[in-house]
C-alpha cells in the first residue's frame, strides 16, 4: 500500500466553480478539530445507505485506501472515515446535493493556527479575502488532498499543520513546477486536518495567470516524489546505503566467480561450457573494438553478448 497517497481533483473555471472553490477554502480552513476515537462497532444503517449512495454516485471511490480498510474492517469508525475521504474528494458535485452538505456540517476536525487552519506563503491568511479571490477566479484551481497512514505521520513528525505548511512552503516551486506553473505566478493555500487513520492535508493551488495551468498523471507524480523524498528522507537513506552494500557485495562475488571459471577454462577443466563459449564469443568480438572496453561505448551487438553472460551468470548458484 502507497505511504502517501495524493489525489488531485480540480474546479473548473468559469459558471459557479469560483463560489464553489472559495466554499471548499472555507470548509477545509474552518473544520474544528476532533479527538481521534476509533469506534468499532458495526456501521449505522445511515453510514451504509450514505455508502452506498457514495459509491453509486462516486464509482472511483472504490479504488480508495478508505474504501478498502472498511470493506476489510466494517466498522462505524471505517465508515466515517470513508464518507468523508470521498465527500472531500468529490467536493465539486457533492457541494451541490444537500444530502452531503447536511453530512459535512456535522463533522469538525482542522487544527486552527489563529481563527483559521488556513496557512499559505504568507505567515498570516485572511480567510475572507482569499474566498474572495477564490470567487473571482476565472480559472481552473486543483485541490490536492495529501494523505500519510497514521503511523507514519506520528512517527515521522506529520500530525500536525506546522509540519505540513514547512513541507508545503520547501516545496511550492518543485508544486509549481509539476503544474506548470512559473514560480512567480503559483498561488496557493492549504489546512491541515488530523483525520483518524489518514491525517492528511488539503492544498487548493492555481496560477495568477487564467489558463496557464496544466496538470497529468505525470506531474502528480512529481509531486508525489518530491514530497516522499523529504518525507521519508531519513529511511531512504538508509535503504540506499543498504542498495549500495548489496550491489558491491554482488559486484564482489560475481567478479570472484568469473575469476574462477576463467582459470578452470584455462586448466580444460571447467564445469560450464555454456558460459566457456559465451566468453570465448566475447573475447573475439572485443578484439575489433577500439578505445575503452567500456559497456556504455560497445555496438549494440556486443551489449548483447555482455547481457547473456550476465544472465548465465545470474544462474550460478554462488551469485544467485
């Protein structure tokens, strides 16, 4: 399972879509903050009608991280947390049913950095003034919603705004980027919410330029590399320094062991002549090549002769 998860859904410009975007700010920068109660008993009849309306309406929805904890584990607060995962997700259309709307009026849980969640560039947002600006836009607004397991945020120091609006601030040129979005014209505000078994954040991000926006598949995954490499920087550093341990132990043996093979070739006595003619085929196709014996300079034809060799000795026991 993904350690972190990021969804990037969008308002389209034009018609309601600014009322609807300065709407959603107010909603995630206002959310009151609840205390974490895993509730384990069975989902209400209301939560499972709700669910099944979500996913009916919502069929991606399936495909969450929440989806499949509560289809493992049914439970009211399993339920809960997927409601609202995906009322959030799909905030456009769910800001115009008053079923859901009902729903969200009911559930606080932001952590408040003055009057407000919000935070941005700058140390201070007016609230108002950026539903305002949200309202006016004419443009498309992306509202990535930036999640991490409990466990992690805990452990790695994520569970609380502060943390999240440094990243997000480190970040916003590489955010910006990814969206292609000139640093200059990148706007952006975002709120922390410590959400049950997700704590996660919510980032409304657009350009100063109509238009000028564009994001795929591909930037999220920038997007996605650029915050777990600062995320889990401490762990991946470890887990390259044990790549790196394993490769020269690798590089180490199979050095070794061609060593040996070539000696009892040399002695007639060698165990392997699938490897002995591959080598000999080697060694004379080496014998036209000038400069380096390099494996990023060799034709085509002789990489293949290298990769075989590769392959068979892949096979043998001591470097397998």
């Amino acid at each position: 399972m993904a350690r972190l998860i990021i969804k990037s859904p969008y308002f389209k410009g034009g018609g309601s879509s600014g009322k609807n975007a300065a709407g959603y700010l107010r909603y995630i920068a206002t959310r009151e903050r609840v205390e974490f109660l895993p509730d384990g008993r069975p989902p209400t009849h209301k939560q499972e009608q709700l669910i099944k309306k979500l996913t009916k309406d919502f069929p991606d929805s399936k495909t969450s991280v929440q989806y499949a904890e509560y289809t493992e584990e049914p439970t009211k607060y399993h339920a809960s947390e997927f409601i609202a995962s995906t009322l959030e997700s799909y905030w456009p259309e769910v800001n115009q049913s008053e079923t859901y709307m009902k729903y969200i009026a009911t559930r606080p849980r932001v952590e408040r950095l003055g009057s407000h969640g919000l935070f941005g560039d700058e140390d201070v947002v007016d609230l108002e003034k950026a539903m305002t600006e949200l309202s006016e836009y004419p443009g498309n607004i992306w509202t990535h919603i930036i999640s991490l397991k409990r466990e992690d945020a805990e452990r790695l120091g994520y569970d609380n705004a502060k943390a999240w609006r440094n990243l997000l601030r480190a970040h916003r040129n590489e955010i910006a980027a990814a969206m292609n979005i000139p640093p200059a014209d990148f706007r952006w505000y975002a709120a922390f919410h410590d959400e049950g078994l997700h704590p996660h954040v919510h980032m409304m991000a657009w350009s100063a330029k109509p238009g000028q926006a564009y994001l795929n598949q591909e930037g999220i995954r920038k997007i996605k590399s650029e915050l777990t490499r600062d995320i889990f920087q401490d762990e991946l550093l470890h887990l390259y320094e044990q790549k790196s341990s394993s490769r020269d132990e690798l590089v180490r043996q199979s050095r070794k062991t061609l060593l040996e093979l070539t000696k009892r070739m040399c002695s007639e006595f060698c165990d392997s002549p699938a490897m002995e003619n591959k080598l000999l085929d080697l060694s004379w196709s080496l014998e036209t090549v000038r400069g380096k014996k390099v494996y990023g300079y060799l034709r085509k034809s002789v990489k293949a002769q290298v990769d075989a060799i590769v392959d068979e000795l892949a096979r043998l026991p001591e470097v397998e």
